[in-house]
C-alpha cells in the first residue's frame, strides 16, 4: 500500500511541474504570406535577437501557424519579420506575456521594403 501511494505522490508531482511549465511565449502567424525570418528587440533598441523561424521543423512559419518564441522574457518588444524575396517588415509595440501568444497580421506590418 505504501508504494501505491508514493507512487501516486510521484504522478501528481510531475503533473504539477508540467502545468507549471506551461506552453510558452508562442507567435500566432496571421498574416497573408509566410514568414520566414522573425526577430526581437526590447521596444525601441534596435537590438535584433536571434531568427526565432529557426525553432520551427521547417524553418518558417505559414499562414495561421504558430512558432515558440525561446530566450524572450516578457515585456514589449520591435519583431522583425522577414518573407521570401528579400521583403521585410517591422512591426512595433508588441506586447509580449508570458505562456501566450500574441499575433501579428497583415495591418500591423509597418516600414517594408518592396
């Protein structure tokens, strides 16, 4: 009986540590193409992180797709977002939380190059 109960203590442990955990910072792709560069940087820095596409199994992220956003801590933050051809976009101000996704569409893309 008592290694029935540890047993159950050890599943409710884990259960726990993996609610905690959580989904993560997760980007919501609503625009009309697909991205195949995403950056950060703390609001007004202009101090680009790394290529957030990378952690995506194939390097982009479609249309109504998301991507997990790693090393970012929440806050507000520029992206950079880069599509094939050599277009990109910045859109500003976006207000990251932790384990949430937050989107960007069409109408937030500010600043590209043709």
């Amino acid at each position: 009986m008592r290694w029935i109960l540890a047993s159950i203590a050890l599943l409710l442990a884990s259960a726990g540590g993996l609610a905690a955990q959580g989904k993560g910072i997760r980007l919501w792709n609503l625009t009309t193409a697909t991205i195949s560069g995403f950056q950060l940087s703390p609001a007004g820095k202009n101090e680009w992180g790394p290529n957030q596409t990378l952690n995506d199994k194939d390097k982009e992220v479609d249309h109504d797709e998301r991507l997990r956003i790693t090393g970012v801590e929440p806050g507000r933050y520029d992206a950079k977002v880069s599509y094939a051809g050599s277009k990109q976009c910045f859109v500003h101000d976006i207000e990251i939380k932790a384990d949430a996704v937050f989107s960007i569409a069409d109408k937030d893309l500010k600043d590209c190059n043709k």
